[in-house]
C-alpha cells in the first residue's frame, strides 16, 4: 500500500509541477527582469544588428563643468552641462573623474578619448576649446 501511495505522490508531484511551468511562458521569464526595450537592446545586440545608445553616441560638441563639491572624505561630486555625478561617472557621453580633482579644482573630463581639464565655470567645446562661461 505505501508503494501505491509513494507512486501517486510522485506522479502528483510530477503533474503538479508541469502545470506551474505551463503558467510561465519562455517569454514571461526572459522578461522578468527586464524592461522591453532593454530586452530588445539585448536581442539586438546578440545579433549582431542593433548598436546601442552608447555605441552609437558621439562625444557632446561641448561640455560645461557647471560646479562641484569637493569632499575630503567620500566622493565629491561634479555638475557638467546641468547633471551630476552623485550616481554615474558619465554625463552625456563624458566620463568624469570626480575622485581626481585636482589642487587647482580642475576637473578632468574624458572627451572623446582625450582628457581636459576644465574649473567651474569652464566651457570645452570643439571649435574653440576651452573658455571660461562669461567670455
């Protein structure tokens, strides 16, 4: 009798489990923890066909470092064209190096594979370089 008992248990189990699974579409569980334009930046990309927004994104034509909080102990923060650093080193397409602030205050900024140096109030733009915001 516990023989029959063990096999209906198992074969319980057995229907039991696949109904579950019959809840959950391959496609629920691909975007369970997605968004579905990240699920097609990521399908596009596995093929090869989709470049994406970073990828494609080509250095700003000027970057302004707007102001910073310099901190002794934690991170200091940078505002370059009227967004901060506080969560990511890259504002539209720049990458600054808040931790490096230099004695000066002079910020470096990654531009297109080149590094500049801009102070608050420093505007670096590809015509004319850098100059300050009120010339």
């Amino acid at each position: 009798m516990t023989r029959w008992i063990k096999k209906l248990f198992i074969v319980g189990l057995f229907f039991s489990l696949q109904a579950i699974a019959e809840d959950y579409s391959e496609q629920s569980l691909r975007t369970l923890f997605t968004s579905q334009q990240q699920r097609q930046d990521i399908e596009g990309d596995r093929r090869g066909s989709n470049l994406s927004q970073e990828q494609v994104q080509v250095g700003p034509s000027s970057v302004q470092v707007n102001g910073m909080v310099k901190r002794r102990n934690g991170k200091s923060v940078v505002w370059v064209n009227g967004k901060n650093t506080m969560d990511n080193s890259m504002v539209d397409g720049v990458k600054v190096y808040s931790n490096s602030i230099s004695t000066q205050n002079k910020v470096p900024v990654m531009i297109d594979g080149r590094k500049v140096y801009l102070k608050p109030g420093q505007t670096w733009s590809e015509k004319t370089g850098i100059s300050d915001v009120n010339n």
